[in-house]
C-alpha cells in the first residue's frame, strides 16, 4: 500500500542514495538494464513483469464482484441499536444487547 495522500513523510532516502551512485556510475544502469532485457530473452517471467511494470505500470487490481455478499438494508431502529452498542443477530434479526468492553488501564 503506497503514503496516504497528505503524508508529510516524502523522503526516500534509499533512493536518493541509489540515484546519486548511478549518476556517479551511468556505464553501470545501463549494464543492469541490458542483463534484464537478457533476461526476457530467454524467457524469465520475472523479468517481464519487470520490464511490462516499468513501461505499462502496474495493472490495475481486478475485484471479483461475485465474491462480495449480497449487503441488508437496516432500518432505522437497528442501526440506532448497533450505534448503541448492540447488533443484529443474522439467524433470527432479534436485536441482542452487546455489553461494551472494559476500557484499559
């Protein structure tokens, strides 16, 4: 999961880091960039991932709607219950009192 938008925390130090050696190192990018491209040619998987990665970006997460189940509409007296500290039961919709957990020391 990348920052939460508005994070004050944008440094990257390991990446700084690498930029300045290759700066210092161009002969060297370019030795790692052509055993990658090696690399697909003789079929790696993961090489092409990376390469497709860096030139497409990354696919989108694909979400199976069948997977998600089927949500209730509460009425208005059940939701107030859950706000309340209670909760639906889903076997018999018999509103249950739930007692709040003991706060910590």
């Amino acid at each position: 999961m990348g920052r939460p938008l508005g994070s004050l925390n944008r440094e990257k130090p390991f990446n700084d880091v690498l930029r300045i050696a290759l700066k210092a190192r161009p002969d060297s990018l370019r030795r790692i960039v052509d055993r990658l491209i090696d690399g697909v040619e003789e079929g790696n998987l993961q090489y092409v991932r990376e390469i497709a990665d860096r030139l497409d970006g990354r696919p989108p997460q694909s979400i199976d709607r069948f997977d998600v189940q089927v949500v209730q509409e509460l009425t208005d007296a059940e939701l107030l219950m859950i706000a309340a500290g209670g909760r639906r039961a889903e076997d018999d919709l018999e509103m249950k009192v739930i007692s709040p957990m003991p706060l910590k020391d």
